[in-house]
C-alpha cells in the first residue's frame, strides 16, 4: 500500500521535471492515484466531471479574476506610476532613498492589486529605469524590486488569501485584513535592510538627492485618486458592509473610472488588463481543479490522517511541528510555484495545525509567508523571473538581490511565531 501511494507523488514529481503543466501534472497524479486505489475506470469519470463543475461552481471564486482585473486596470491607469514618483520624491534626500521608496510603493500598490506578479512586473518597468538613471548598483535595485513586491500578498486585497480560504473554508474577510499587521512589519524591516545595506555598502546607492518641498507636495496631489481606491477597499473589507466579491468588483470598477477620469487609460491598455486579467484567471481555475483531483486522491489513501497520528505519537510541541512545516516549505517552494505548492500541502498540513490547536486566520498569514520565500528564492522563484525578463537583468543578478532581502521576510516570519496578535487582533475587531 506504502508504495502505491509513493507512485502518484513520483508521477507528479517526473511530470514537473518534463515540463508539464503544473495544472495537469496534480491533475495526472490525482487521477493516477485513484485508479491504483480503486481500479474503477466509473469513480475516475465522475471524478473527472464532477471536480471540474465544483471547483467553478463557487461563487466566491469570482472574487478573484475581480480582484486581479482590478491589478491590472490600475497599472494600466498609471496609478503604480504615481505612488512610485510620489515615495520616491518624499525619501530622495535619503541614501537609499529609492530603495525605500520602491518599498512604500509596493505597499501602497499592493492595496489596489491582489498579484504579486503584477506588482514585481509593474514596480520593475517603473522604479528599475530610474534607479540606473541615478546610479543604484543592479543588485541593490532588483532586489528591493523584487522582495518588495512579495507585499502585495499580505496587503489586502490578495488572491493567495482568498485561495487559502476557499480551501480551507475559512473567513476570506478576516484573512484579508489578517493580512495588514504582518504587512506592515514586512516594510519596516524592508526598510531596514535598505539602511544597513547602504550604511555597508555606500557604493550601491548615490548620495541624497535635493527635491523642492513643492514638488514634493505636487507629487501627492497625483497619487489622492490611488488613496481613495485604497480606503474605500480596505473600508468595505473592515466593515463587512459587503462581501469580498462586490469589494472586488467595486475595486475593479473605481479602477477602471479612475483611469478613464484621469485621461490615462486607453482603449489598448484596457483591453491588455482585461486580456490579462482572464489570462491570469485561467491558470488559477485549472491549477484549482488539478488541485482537487490530487485532493481526491489524498482524501482516500488517508494521508493527512496518518500523519497527524504520526505526529501525535511523537508527542512533539506543537511549535517544533511548525518550525518542521516551514522547512519543508521552504525545501519545496525551491521547486514548484506559490499556487500549486500551497494547495497540495494544505491537504496534509491545514489539518494537521489545526488539531494542534492553531488559529486557521494565523496559519493562513502564516502560509503566505512561506510561500513569499519561495517567490524570490532559487532556483524557481517566480517573481524573480518576473524581475529578470522585465527589466533584462541576469537572472543570477536578481537572486543576489532577492537573497539578501529574505532576510526581512524569515524575521517577520518568527516574529508572526512568537507574536501571533499581529495577525489576529485586527480581525478579531471585526463584526
């Protein structure tokens, strides 16, 4: 029995190496599981149609390509554009000012999109050009580019959050807004790599740079129309007037007049969001299926149960156990992307934390900074990729970078362990 599940996972693993599809390759082992377990071509078929209807058939699913459009017409708009130019003008009489600015931006940015992707393509067109311009070192540049558009994944409105939900069935409103604190500290430690980094090596970053209080303050006056999206986003999630799809379809839509108020989105560059925007959405839903079929497979060999007995008869603190899932997350993402990595280990982990007594919100944030690492960490970091093909810097360059940075999120991470309230306490607020 012991090798017949092995076999599936070794399907799975070979499949990756060749270069199949993520989607199909979870799909491929699921099915590939089944049939070694049951041996009935029927419970196959059904299986097959049935997850395909079930895994669209959830309403809150529109919540994401809503949330993505939103992304995408808010780049295209220019508004990415505006916070990066305001951030950067505020902190240029900084060393290191960009750094920091770039940061800020991705924040910002990050409560208008909920893809990190997105953001590292954006952030890289924008803050990569002038950073050369002005003589930041590549290193320096991708790498706060790139670690610092991992924020778009905890600052709410966040894709990975409302995946994580819908697996789990855990409030997508509470986990949105779980998300802020962990957020918040992320930048600020962010932020302070960029000192120490320019404080080592002053070579890296140029001296401060002067800019007039009123160009400073007509930088602001552009960015007013981003910071009203933002509230009235984050206000609609706190309050619960709505649910998370109308937040973001109301998200997308303010977008979309934004854009059009300001004269800034044109007819090519909404048809490119809208056209990314379904893209994106597509290989989200099939990775959700192939996920599913996995989880068929999973649910009759038993898996999570043997494990969490296994754990249990190890009489392990419950803390040792987490440490022990994060390096397995961080061994993993090495070699998958976000999505599918933390779809096929919550099968296994989400009820294993939770019979050890864990807040789903906590471990959901939790989980997000797991899968952060694995987005600018070698060898297959996918905004690291992101990072290199847009701003056509040796991909090599872009780890360098992303390596150093990761510091920022490992400390957020233990401080996310050790103080679980950063998460929890502004979702307990909640109605």
């Amino acid at each position: 029995m012991k090798t017949v599940l092995l076999i599936p996972f070794a399907a799975l693993l070979i499949t990756l190496i060749l270069g199949v599809p993520i989607a199909f390759s979870l799909a491929f082992a699921g099915i590939l599981g089944v049939w070694l377990i049951t041996g009935n071509p029927a419970m196959i078929l059904s299986m097959l149609g049935m997850t395909t209807f079930t895994s669209y058939a959830n309403f809150i699913l529109t919540t994401i390509p809503m949330f993505i459009l939103m992304a995408f017409l808010s780049a295209s708009s220019g508004l990415a554009e505006d916070l990066y130019d305001a951030a950067s003008k505020w902190l240029s009489h900084i060393r290191g000012g960009l750094g920091i600015g770039t940061v800020f931006a991705c924040m910002i940015f990050g409560a208008m999109s909920g893809a990190a992707v997105a953001c590292a393509s954006v952030m890289t067109s924008i803050a990569l050009p002038n950073m050369r311009r002005l003589g930041y070192s590549e290193v320096f540049s991708v790498g706060a580019i790139g670690v610092g558009s991992v924020l778009d994944i905890l600052i709410p409105p966040s894709v990975m959050f409302i995946v994580y939900g819908i697996a789990t069935e855990t409030s997508i409103g509470k986990l949105l807004i779980a998300g802020i604190g962990p957020g918040l500290v992320l930048g600020v430690f962010l932020i302070a790599v960029v000192m120490i980094w320019v404080r080592i090596r002053p070579q890296d970053a140029p001296p401060a740079q002067k800019v007039s209080w009123s160009v400073r303050w007509q930088s602001l006056w552009r960015i007013w129309p981003s910071m009203g999206l933002i509230l009235i986003v984050l206000g609609l999630l706190y309050t619960g007037i709505v649910t998370p799809t109308e937040v973001g379809a109301i998200g997308a839509f303010m977008a979309g007049v934004i854009g059009i108020a300001t004269r800034r989105l044109k007819w090519n560059g909404a048809v490119t969001a809208f056209r990314n925007a379904v893209r994106t959405t597509a290989m989200i839903f099939m990775i959700i299926i192939g996920a599913t079929m996995l989880g068929y497979f999973m649910a009759l060999s038993r898996v999570p149960q043997t494990v969490i007995i296994a754990v249990q008869e190890m009489h392990l603190n419950r803390y040792v156990v987490i440490v022990g899932i994060a390096v397995a997350y961080f061994v993993i993402s090495m070699f998958m992307d976000e999505l599918p990595l933390m779809l096929l280990t919550l099968q296994i982990t989400f009820p294993l934390v939770m019979e050890l007594g864990f807040d789903p919100v906590w471990f959901g944030v939790f989980n997000m900074m797991l899968v952060s690492m694995g987005l600018v960490f070698p060898p297959v970091g996918m905004i690291a990729f992101v990072v290199s093909a847009t701003g056509k810097v040796d991909l090599a360059t872009v780890y360098k970078g992303t390596t150093v940075f990761m510091f920022a999120i490992v400390a957020t991470t233990i401080i996310l362990i050790i103080f679980p309230q950063i998460a929890l306490w502004l979702p307990s607020t909640m109605h």
